[in-house]
C-alpha cells in the first residue's frame, strides 16, 4: 500500500510539473482575427498543465464567446491545448440606429456591422432587438425565422430579401424589385414560402411581374400583375404553383372576347375597340 502511494504521488507530481504546463492555447479556425478574438475568452490558471487541467473547462471558456456556438479542446503534448469552435452561421441580419446585428439560426446576436452583411436576409419587426452580443430573441421569432430563411435558401433565393415580422398572424417577405410575399401566420410556413419562390422563379421565366403574391392559403394562391388585375388561383394542386395563374388568366379576358366580337359582315371595317383587343389578344399568344 506504501508503496502504491508513493507510486501515485510520483505520476501526479510529474504530471503537475512544470514540464507539462500550458503554455499555448490554439484555436484552429482559418480566420486568423477570429482566432484570435475566441482566444480571449479563454483564461486558464498559471499553474495549468495538460496532463491535469479539465478540458471541459477549456470548451466552456470558448463558448463564451458570441461567435462560438460549440467547442471542443484536445491536448496536444507536451505544453499545448487546441479549441476546435463550431461558430455562428448568420441566419439574418436586424437594422438599428448604429448598425446592423447579426442573428444565427438560434436567434442569438453574435456580431453588428456597419453595413448590412451581403448575402444576409434583413428581419423588420423583432422587439425587443439584443441589447448584446450572446443575448437571444423569442424562441418564436428564432423558429419562424429559421424555418423561413432555410425554405428561401432551398429554393435557390439569394439573401438580399427582407423578412417582415411585426404582425404575427401576417408574416411577410419582400424582394428587392418590391414585390411583397404574403405568408400568413406560422402554419404551412415552410411549404407556402417554398410555393411563393416557385411562382416568383415561373413569373421571372415568362418576364413577368407582380406587385404581390398571396400564399396565405396555399391551396390557392393568388397573385397580382403590375398595373392589372387580380389573378385568382383554381382548384390547381398545390404542388403546381404556376398552375393557378395559367389557368386564371384567360377567365379574366373572356369577358374582353365577348364583347369585341360582334356580328358584322367582312366588309365592315373593324371597331377601334376590336383591333385594340386583337393585339393584346396576339401579344398573350
């Protein structure tokens, strides 16, 4: 038993020498300044050496930080521990006053910038906004705002769009050309913001534009042209978003038809009226 003790005491006391004492802490990321930045978080006692001191502590030091949204540290003998960080991917971006704060996919703020980050979704209507860096929003506005912003990614949409929040029960997305998505409220989300990037992408195909596009029912969905009117959605699956205004279209200008072709003889020149409906009827085809 003597023995043993003296045993145990020699191993811990040479594992506790200064031999193995930390001296270097890495952070392995490719961004030098983020590096760099993490590594300030992290304090370890003078007297820390590889050998002993809890990793667990080295990990929890990192996620400290408003980038770090995980980390795990290893050992590296004899004197060096490295923190490998899992950081923040920015999932939006909130306008205030002095700047933009950037959101990730858990609603925690993690950076502000002065200008709005490229690629990076802007949110209107979160209240209250982080007062500081590592503070979250409601998990209401972190979920819907996830959901959505991953919906538009799998479509293919770039992040230059604004989502609009403020009305809980009329959720809204707006593109750069103006043109506002209406949503709804936080049923079907996924698949009604998946339905409206699918009529945007035929629209952008046929050269068209629309002022709004209404997916609050997503069974029928409806849209309206620029200086036009209104084109309802039909009985179309949903799964076929440019269905409903193909179909719609020509209900709309049969009543244009019917009146512009009355029953004259051939020799009677045509009514101003009638050849005005005649191009537009050429220019649909």
């Amino acid at each position: 038993m003597l023995l043993l003790s003296v045993c145990v005491g020699v191993a811990w006391g040479f594992a506790s020498s200064s031999y193995f004492r930390v001296d270097t802490i890495v952070v392995d990321t490719p961004d030098k300044a983020q590096a760099a930045y993490i590594a300030q978080y992290i304090h370890l006692p003078t007297d820390a050496t590889t050998l002993t001191y809890p990793l667990s502590h080295v990990a929890e030091a990192a996620e400290r930080c408003p980038l770090v949204r995980s980390a795990v540290a290893s050992r590296h003998l004899p004197r060096t521990i490295i923190v490998t960080p899992t950081l923040r991917e920015p999932m939006c971006s909130v306008e205030e006053a002095d700047g933009f704060t950037v959101l990730d996919t858990e609603g925690v703020a993690f950076g502000k910038y002065p200008q709005r980050p490229a690629s990076v979704p802007l949110v209107r209507g979160i209240a209250p906004v982080p007062d500081k860096y590592g503070a979250r929003v409601h998990p209401w506005y972190a979920g819907t705002l996830a959901t959505c912003t991953s919906a538009m990614r799998s479509a293919g949409m770039a992040g230059d769009y604004a989502v609009d929040v403020t009305n809980h029960h009329l959720i809204a997305v707006y593109m750069p050309s103006g043109l506002e998505c209406k949503i709804g409220e936080t049923d079907s989300l996924a698949r009604k913001v998946a339905l409206c990037a699918r009529i945007i992408a035929d629209l952008h195909q046929k050269g068209e534009q629309a002022e709004y596009i209404d997916v609050r029912v997503p069974e029928r969905p409806v849209w309206k042209p620029r200086s036009a009117t209104i084109i309802a959605g039909s009985s179309a699956p949903p799964d076929d978003a440019t269905q409903p205004a193909k179909t719609a279209k020509p209900a709309d200008e049969k009543p244009k038809h019917a009146a512009a072709k009355p029953k004259k003889p051939k020799t009677v020149p045509k009514h101003p009226i009638k050849a005005q409906n005649e191009d537009d009827d050429d220019q649909g085809d």
